[in-house]
C-alpha cells in the first residue's frame, strides 16, 4: 500500500470463538475489497425458496467510530449467482455507531419449486465492506441555483440507449 494512503483504524470484536477455526474475517486475496463472514450457527439452516429472510448471526463485531466511514454487508456473488443465496434486504448498512453483533440478512431468491439452501456452521456466505460516507449540509431552497441538461425528467428520462 503506497505511503500516501491513510489506512482507518476499526474495532473488531469476536463473538464466536469458532472463528479462531474456521478463520477470522479476512480480505481473501490482496486486492479484495470486502472481509469474508461466515455463518455462526450451530447446525444447518435450510433456506426455502422464496421463504421469508432469516438472520445469521456472524459472530463478529465492529465499532467504526466514525462518522465518514460505514460498512456495507453484501452478499458473495458466486453464492447469488450459482446458488440463489443473496441478502433478504439486498445491502445491509453498518452505521458507525452500531456495535452489536453484525446479522447476516440471508435468502433463497430461487423460484418456488427449487431446491432449499443449506447453509452450513462456518460457511463464508456474505463479504463486508467498508466505505466512505459524505454527510453534507444540506441548504433548503425553493429553486436550484443551476439548471441541468436533463432537468427535471425524472427517472428513466435518459431512455435504453437504443434507437428506435
């Protein structure tokens, strides 16, 4: 990592101590971006397709202490696209001043009719990431003070990128 890099500092706490087993969240290769988390659960949970979410508990965590950083809980994309596993609220959202266990939101997005989910005791089934947050002042006014191309033309105003 160059010099120039100012690297945060965040608290990890382990909840479960399987974890010194199965392996501590960790960058899985040296450009990663997110820490795998594993499935702390003491026998298998069976996701049902298009069953209601259930939480996971991952047997970690954090205490980011400051307000321009969060991190987000995202699901592993070889999981979503090879087996359906993804998260019940699509991205989770780990404020900074949260510091209970981090709870891993987990569903079967497959068609009913399709084989359930199994998630096993230490599983690698979701990647936290942390990231920067702006929080700007926000000034209320009753117009713009500058007009744009697109304007006011709302969502799906740009069209498909496809000529008729």
């Amino acid at each position: 990592m160059p010099a120039s890099v100012l690297v945060p500092r965040i608290e990890l706490k382990i909840l479960d101590p399987r974890l010194h087993e199965w392996g501590m969240p960790r960058y899985q290769t040296e450009m990663a971006a997110a820490l795998d988390l594993h499935a702390c659960v003491d026998n298998p949970i069976i996701l049902h397709p298009q069953a209601p979410a259930q939480l996971i508990p991952s047997g970690i965590a954090v205490y980011i202490g400051c307000e321009h950083i969060a991190a987000l809980l995202m699901p592993r994309s070889g999981l979503g696209h090879k087996k359906g596993l993804v998260l019940g609220n699509t991205v989770g959202l780990i404020d900074a001043d949260y510091t209970a266990q981090v709870m891993i939101s987990a569903w079967n997005r497959n068609p009913v009719g399709s084989d359930p989910i199994v998630v096993s005791p230490g599983e690698r089934i979701a990647q936290l990431m942390f990231v920067p947050v702006v929080r700007p002042c926000l000034d209320i006014v009753d117009h713009f003070s500058a007009t744009t191309e697109r304007g006011e033309g709302g969502f799906g105003s740009t069209g498909t990128g496809r000529e008729p």
